[in-house]
C-alpha cells in the first residue's frame, strides 16, 4: 500500500513520533493506522498511544439545565465566523429550549421536534439557506436526575467544549468542578470497571510485547511479571479514568480523593468537544493566495 503524507501527518498527530519512524511503522503495518500506533508503541517510539478525535469541523457545542433535566447538543458550520453569527446563536437558544421541553432519545428525534418554522431539521435547513454555509446538528444527549442526584455544567470558550457530570451526593460547586475536569482532561471512562474487555486484551498484548523485549524481564517468575504487566496496564489508563485522574484544582490529589473528601460519587458524564472526529479539508492558504494573484493578472 502506498504510503501517503498525509497518513504519516495523521499518525505523528496520534503518537508524537517523528516523521521517519512514522513512515517506517506505516511501511511495516501496510498502512494500518492502529497497527502502526501499535508498532511504534511496541519500539517505544510513540511517546502517547491516545487516540483522540481530530478537531476538524467548526460550530458551537451547548449544555443547558431546567431542573431535573439536562440536555447537551452540537451544532456544525463550516467555518468558525458562524459561530459569532446572531442568527446561528439564536438557533442553538431555540434547540435548547425545545430539546428541554421534549427530551429527544435520538438525534432523529430531536430533527422531528416542532419549532416556529416546521421542524428542527426545517429551522437548521433555513438557517443554512441564510447564513450560506451548511449547518448541522450532529448529536444531542438527554440526561434526566432525581431530587437527591445533582447536575454539574461546564462550558468553556462559549461552548467550544461542553461537560455535564451526575453526581450522587456532593453539592453544586462540587459537581462544577468535576464538569470543569471532565472538561479539561478529556476522561473516557468514570474508572476502570468500565473498560471495554476487549479495549483491555488489547493493551496487555501490547504490553507482554514491550515486556518481552525489555532484558530486565528475563528470568523473573511469572507470577511477577503477571503483577508487573497487571500495573503497566492499569497505569496506562490512569489518565483516561476519571478517578484516577490528577484533580485539576489540586495536583496532590486524585479525582477519586476529592469526591471522597465530599460524599459524592460520579454517576455518569459527557462531554462533546466541537469537531472531534470529523475530518475536514485542508486549506493550502499560500497556494490559495498565489491562484488569486494569478487570476487577477490575467
């Protein structure tokens, strides 16, 4: 398989290895990206195997609150100025309103729901003829709590990331603080139980691989080296579990120490984060300008 440019851009994005190693482990995997992550990873060359979305499309993500019932949306254009835009702003206020009036399972749902100009999906194909860019709703969660349960709310740049949490106990702030975590440090899971079994086979092999080329592993017993691998993976997923995340307001603590210190417990969260995982086009702006210059001299 040929190997492009713009492959070895995307893996050097994902691991930090450099160019060359990245070209090498893509030649050597035939092109397979989460091979070559694996490659690299396993010749400790990757210097982080995290595989977070690229940050592509642009638009505005929301999280609202109306007493026991929380909603989270995101709303796509194709450029970062329709973000600043009244009419774009308005949109994403009547989505809110409608999406906490109605709680929508699906994002079928919620393209269904009744507005001022038809439906959802006719409020944001009229937006789209208005403004001249495309607009989309690309996803929307419902999250609905009980009296004793408590939300936190988290947006950060006007919506560039929005993070609810659930928690069982604690108070308001303390709910904040942990949407303003969740926000920050990008968890995947709320601790280690809940890590796909499959996600968990997958990275012990790659750790008996590493393990296995490693000379300070010869001759130990494999009880120790069942140990040893058991705290290599568990360390890996430290920082894509919140518990075991480093508290952000206080690096001496973990997560899971602060909700102690407050009775609280995390029942769930999301988090949306504009764009992430959608890819968009690159725009080579010199070769862009040098076109127009062309253009204007004929």
């Amino acid at each position: 398989m040929a190997i492009t440019a713009s492959m070895v851009k995307e893996l050097r994005e994902k691991t930090g290895a450099g160019m060359m190693d990245c070209k090498k482990a893509l030649n050597e995997t035939n092109g397979d990206m989460e091979k070559a992550i694996d490659w690299l990873r396993e010749n400790g060359i990757a210097k982080s195997a995290k595989k977070s979305g690229r940050i592509a499309a642009e638009g505005l993500t929301r999280v609202a609150v109306s007493g026991n019932t929380a909603v989270l949306f995101e709303v796509n254009s194709e450029t970062d100025f329709v973000s600043k835009n009244e009419q774009f702003l308005e949109l994403l206020n009547t989505l809110q309103e409608v999406f906490l009036a109605n709680t929508p399972a699906t994002l079928e749902d919620a393209l269904n729901l009744n507005v001022a100009e038809g439906t959802v999906n006719d409020a944001i194909v009229s937006a789209t003829a208005t403004i001249g860019e495309k607009i989309t709703l690309r996803r929307v969660a419902v999250v609905n709590k009980t009296d004793a349960q408590t939300f936190g709310a988290y947006m950060h740049n006007k919506g560039a990331i929005s993070a609810l949490v659930l928690l069982e106990g604690g108070n308001e702030q303390v709910a904040k603080d942990i949407a303003m975590q969740v926000a920050s440090m990008r968890p995947v899971y709320v601790d280690q139980s809940e890590i796909p079994a499959e996600v968990l086979a997958h990275e012990e092999e790659v750790q008996r691989k590493i393990m296995a080329e490693d000379p300070k592993m010869a001759g130990k017993p494999e009880k120790m080296i069942e140990g040893i691998l058991k705290g290599k993976v568990s360390k890996h997923f430290q920082e894509e579990c919140l518990l075991d995340q480093e508290f952000f307001l206080d690096s001496k603590k973990k997560v899971a120490g602060f909700l102690k210190e407050n009775n609280a417990k995390v029942v769930s969260f999301t988090r949306y984060q504009v764009g992430e995982g959608i890819e968009k086009k690159e725009e080579d702006f010199a070769a862009e300008v040098a076109a127009q210059m062309a253009a204007a001299q004929k």
